[in-house]
C-alpha cells in the first residue's frame, strides 16, 4: 500500500459556489466518468461502483466553497496492491478487511489533523474505487479548520519537503500499517519497475484495455516494450547498449 496526495487543490474555471467542485466529488463517487482516451473524450463505466464510506459529496462540496485561501482542498489516496485487499470479499462486505481499512483510515486522518479538536475538524468525503480489480481508497478534505475566534486556518496535510519527497511522519504511517496487514512494501526492490514511465500514461492504457478500446500506442510505451524484448534475449546488457539500440530506431 502507498500513500499517494494529488496536485489538484481547485477549479479554477469552475462556476462560482459548491458546483464549482462537482469535479471532484464525481470523480470521487459516479459511476460513470469521461475519461480521454486518445484523441476522444470516451464514457467509463465504473463496475463495481464507487462505495461512499465517510461523509456526503455535497457538504464537502460547501465546506470548500467556504475557504478564502488559493488552495481549497487537499486530496489523496490509499493505494494498495491486488494481493493486498480482495476486492470482491471486500465488496461482499468481508469483516476482515473492511476493519483493516478503517484502522487505516483513522491512522491516516489522525495523522493528516493532528493536533486539530476533534470538534473543529472539517468535514470529510472518502470513498473507494475498486473497479481497477484493486482497492483504492480516496480521501478529500477542505484545505482550512475554523479556529475559536471563528477564523479560518489553513491546514496542509501534506507541507512541502526538501527534495520533494514525502515526509518522514506520512513514510512511517505508510510503512506501519504495511507491517501490520502484512501489505506489499512499495519500497521493496522487487516491485520496481523495470522501466519508469509517466504515470497518466500506464493509467490511460489501462482503462483503455479494460474498455476495450483501441488505439495507436504512445512511442515510449512501444519503446519500452521493444527493450524489455531485447533485455529478455540478452541482445542488450548495459546502459550503452540500451542507448545504441534505441538510437537505431530513432
């Protein structure tokens, strides 16, 4: 399981009010979304649907509509590999592992408001996606805690670090509860990927594959593809080889 928070803090372009973050709890909950898919905006059908398992879309939605602050909102996700959570037992409403998620959903939001009463803290909208075959869970907050004098604050559960990295406290909430389910590490070097590619790109191939729509892979993903082939046959065996074979198709 990794621990993963989102770029996205607004919608700049949205309307003014609640409706302007429709976006998000949509894409947070429906069962049906537009997804780009080369060059076409194409519907996505979400089987199984998403599950709601705190609060509700629309008093999220005015809770963000609220804050004065550039950053609206905070978003992030549990992300767990396929061994970890069966996804159908889950659905099915399986004991076990719907207490080991909410375990982890209360450490996470512990340490995402720590130190904020719990009467002064914002509401919630979590939810989970399962239709990928593995379990994530989605959380979404507003980006502000009202303090007693009745003033917002802005809170940021996730302050930037030097280098860029996650922090030491969101690493060791990571690996606490992947020692204690006994989920998959994703420091561990076996689950490294061969090749690093952008993360929207394997996320766009791979609702395509499952949508069974076709169309022209991205050159690097057929790249990748040929030098792995070429890794497996030993026609390739260092760096240098790599960049000569990759310079013959170029």
């Amino acid at each position: 399981m990794l621990i993963a928070f989102s770029r996205h803090h607004d919608n700049p372009s949205g309307p003014f009010g609640s409706d302007r973050f429709r976006p998000l709890t949509d894409y947070f909950d429906a069962a049906v979304v537009m997804k780009t898919i080369g060059a076409h905006r194409e519907r996505m059908l979400r089987d199984p649907a998403p599950e709601v398992l705190r609060g509700h879309p629309l008093t999220l939605r005015r809770a963000i509509a609220t804050v004065p602050f550039a950053r609206k909102y905070s978003t992030w996700v549990l992300s767990f590999a396929p061994a970890d959570i069966d996804v159908a037992d889950f659905n099915r409403g399986d004991v076990r592992s719907r207490r080991a998620i909410e375990l982890s959903i209360e450490l996470v939001l512990e340490m995402a408001l720590a130190g904020i009463p719990r009467f002064a803290r914002p509401p919630l909208y979590v939810t989970t996606h399962t239709h990928t075959g593995r379990l994530e869970v989605n959380v979404a907050m507003p980006h502000a805690v009202l303090s007693p004098d009745a003033k917002f604050r802005s809170i940021n559960p996730d302050p930037p670090m030097p280098g860029g990295g996650p922090s030491a406290a969101w690493t060791a909430v990571r690996d606490i509860l992947n020692i204690r389910f006994g989920w998959a590490d994703p420091q561990d070097p076996a689950r490294q990927r061969e090749f690093r590619l952008p993360d929207w790109l394997l996320k766009r191939d791979a609702e395509a594959e499952r949508a069974g729509i076709a169309f022209d892979l991205d050159p690097r993903l057929r790249l990748a593809s040929a030098v792995g082939a070429a890794v497996d046959a030993g026609q390739v065996t260092c760096r240098a080889e790599v960049e000569a074979f990759l310079a013959e198709r170029g």
